[in-house]
C-alpha cells in the first residue's frame, strides 16, 4: 500500500456574508433550545478549491464537497445558493 499523502488542513476564505433569509439556522434551537450559530458560505467554486488544494485526488475533492453541503457544515452562495445535493 502506498504511503498516506501530506495532507494540509483547507484554506478557505472568509465566508461571504448570507442574506437573513437564508439562515434558518439563526431561527432555529438545537435540542437544549440554545440558539445554533449561523452556518458559514461560500461559492461553490471557492469551496472545490479550497478542498482540491488538501488532495490530487478527483473523487476524494467530490465527496468531501458533498459530505461539507450535505452535513450543513457550510451553505453555498451565489448561483448554487439553495440547491440540494
């Protein structure tokens, strides 16, 4: 098996600001019905980017991307702004 690549943590930018109506989350309550904290965005560019940056391997940069949008960790502006994956 081949050595495990250096991997080097993700450089994302400051996300860009979301609209109010876009954060359901500042609305929302976790299970303590303490506020949760609003969820950062970026484009979707921006993203792959910054994940492509960590490895050279296609597939590994498509599910990390889907893993980030598909757990909330971050929402997309922009174009893809709402889109489901």
């Amino acid at each position: 098996m081949a050595a495990a690549a250096h991997r080097r943590p993700l450089a994302l930018r400051e996300p860009l600001p979301v609209a109010d109506d876009d954060l359901e989350a500042d609305a929302s309550l976790d299970g303590a019905g303490a506020p949760l904290a609003p969820v950062p965005g970026y484009t979707l560019l921006d993203l792959v980017r910054a994940v492509a940056e960590a490895t050279a391997d296609d597939g590994e940069v498509v599910a990390t991307v889907l893993h980030l949008l598909r757990s909330g960790s971050v929402r997309l502006t922009g174009s893809f702004r709402g889109e489901r994956f």
